[in-house]
C-alpha cells in the first residue's frame, strides 16, 4: 500500500482529531456554586491537613538549622541548606542516579508494556487468565517485590538465576556454572530489573486502554485498501497512542523518581544505587539534620510537581479528545 493512500486513513477525522473549545458553563449564583461544593469541603479540609500542612512545616524546617546531634545550633539559616545540597557531591550522585535509574526503568517498561498491550489487544484463548497473569506484579507490595527479587531470584546460593545458570550448564555437561552476586556485581541493574517487572504492567493497561479505544472501522478501512500491520502500526495506531505513551510515561516518572523500598530493601543504598529519596532518609535518620533532609525533601517534591504538571496536561488533553 502507498504511503499518501495510508496517511489519507491517518488523517481520518476519528483518527486525527483536533482538541475542541469547551464551552464554558453558564454562571450561576453564589448560593447555588457553594451548594454544589459543599458536600466536598470535608474532603477538601482533609486533604489541606494530611498534605498542606506537613509540606509547609517542612517547607519551613527547610530554612532552619537543625540537627538533633547538635541543639545548641539550632536557628534560622536562610538558603544555606539548599546551596549546601547543589554543591555536595553526595547529592549530585543521589540526582545522577535518580535520572538514571527513572528514565531507563521508564523507557524499558514502556517498551515491553507496549509490545504486551498490542499482543493483549488481539483475541485468543484464555486471554482474561494472561491478561490477569500480567497485570499481577503491579498488584504487589512493592517491598514485598523487592524481597522476592533479593531472595528468590538474585540470592547467589538458591536463587532462581543462579539455579537456572547451573540447570543451563549441566545441559552442556559442564559442572562450573556461574554463580554470580548479582546484588554486588550489578547493583544498579539488579535494581532497574525489579522496578521493570513491577512498572511493565502499569504501562500495559494504559496502553491496551488506548489501543481498544482505537476506532476498529478505520483501521478496516485501511485493510481493505491494502494496508500491511507495519503500515498500520505506524500512520494509525501509533499516532493514536502518542497521547497514552506520553501519559504513561509521565505517571511512571511520577511514581518511580520517588522509588524507596527497592533501593533500601535490595541494595541498603550502597554500591551507588543511592537516589534522592534514599539520600533524604540517611540525612534524617542516619545524621540526624533535620534541616538538611527537609530541603532535599523539598527538591524532591518540586522536582514530582514539574513532572506532574505535565502529567495533568496530558490527562486534560486526552478528556478534551474523548469529549469531541
């Protein structure tokens, strides 16, 4: 099939669709606004009191020096902990390496979450009991993932690897297997490995989500005309997921720039698998400087809301789209 024969389908109104004005409600009276919000305000009080308030007293922490070690010290030091953050090479490595370990962990699992979502869009047998199957390591706790990856499969004596190592080798006759410490020789991929096969089935609901909003006539339509599964894939069904990868993507930095548990539970923070989430709870619990952790605390939360951020605007353009 042609290219411009194809692009004619991609530029299919169902498919291409442009966001629309949303018209703005009518204006109603004060009485009648506060009646419709007031069911919510007890939420609303709620939510201010476990998340606002906590965030301002750190906020506030942020600018005082204090460290339980040391009382006698403790007063107002203005900006003093956040230059002491940018210009301490501890922090400098927790943010590398908190790049690092988000965008591949990201990167992968919206790969293979793709690639699962497009075979999970085709019907077979027993696909409910694979799809269920698939979507089971997100419904892990996540130290409870950590746990299992630390002893059921990286352990260098009974671990799953290592295990299928010697079963490999004894198929070739030989009795010296590798038995590698995985923790040890490869501690930040072991971590990135725990994070993908947690995350992989995040990005795969998302993205099945978009393929079976796909309209199906279209996508006949271009069949009809010739249209290969290469061709298909690439001028109909991936324009239409670029607004779910991107969300996908976005909800999964979100969520894995603020990852604790598999960097404690597998590797303890050493061995440079330290990210900032873990550099704020050595500073707070290890050294005692309240003050110092309170403004990496901060950096983190910034760092969340600018990627959030982009998170909501993609959300809001993917409602406006479904509206039209």
């Amino acid at each position: 099939m042609s290219t411009p024969s194809i692009t004619r389908w991609a530029h299919h109104p169902r498919i291409a669709r442009q966001p629309a004005e949303i018209p703005s409600p009518s204006r109603r009276g004060p009485r009648g606004a506060w009646a419709r919000r007031a069911p919510l305000l007890p939420a609303l009080i709620f939510m201010i009191v476990v998340t606002q308030l906590p965030f301002v007293g750190t906020l506030v922490i942020s600018f005082m020096r204090w460290n339980a070690l040391n009382p006698s010290a403790k007063g107002f030091t203005g900006l003093d902990n956040y230059k002491e953050e940018f210009t301490d090479p501890q922090l400098r490595s927790a943010l590398s390496t908190t790049v690092v370990l988000t965008v591949t962990v990201v990167l992968v699992s919206l790969a293979l979450g793709l690639g699962l979502a497009l075979l999970m869009d085709r019907k077979f047998a027993g696909r409910g009991a694979v799809r269920t199957l698939l979507i089971t390591p997100f419904l892990v706790v996540p130290v409870a993932s950590a746990l299992l990856w630390k002893h059921a499969l990286y352990n260098a004596t009974y671990g799953l690897i290592n295990g299928s190592l010697t079963w490999i080798w004894s198929l070739f006759g030989s009795d010296s297997a590798p038995q590698p410490d995985w923790l040890s020789t490869s501690p930040k991929l072991a971590v990135e490995a725990s994070l993908i096969w947690q995350w992989t089935p995040f990005m795969m609901l998302i993205l099945l989500a978009g393929l079976q909003s796909r309209p199906t006539d279209v996508v006949e339509a271009a069949r009809v005309d010739g249209a290969g599964t290469w061709d298909i894939f690439r001028y109909l069904t991936f324009p239409h997921l670029r607004r779910y990868l991107e969300l996908a993507a976005l909800l999964g930095t979100v969520y894995v720039v603020q990852n604790f548990d598999a960097v404690f539970t597998l590797t303890s923070g050493g061995l440079g698998t330290a990210n900032l989430p873990y550099a704020v709870y050595t500073t707070f619990y290890q050294a005692h400087d309240y003050g110092q952790a309170s403004a990496e605390g901060v950096i983190v939360v910034i760092l969340s809301i600018i990627v959030a951020t982009f998170a909501l605007r993609s959300v809001s353009s993917l409602l406006r789209e479904e509206t039209l």
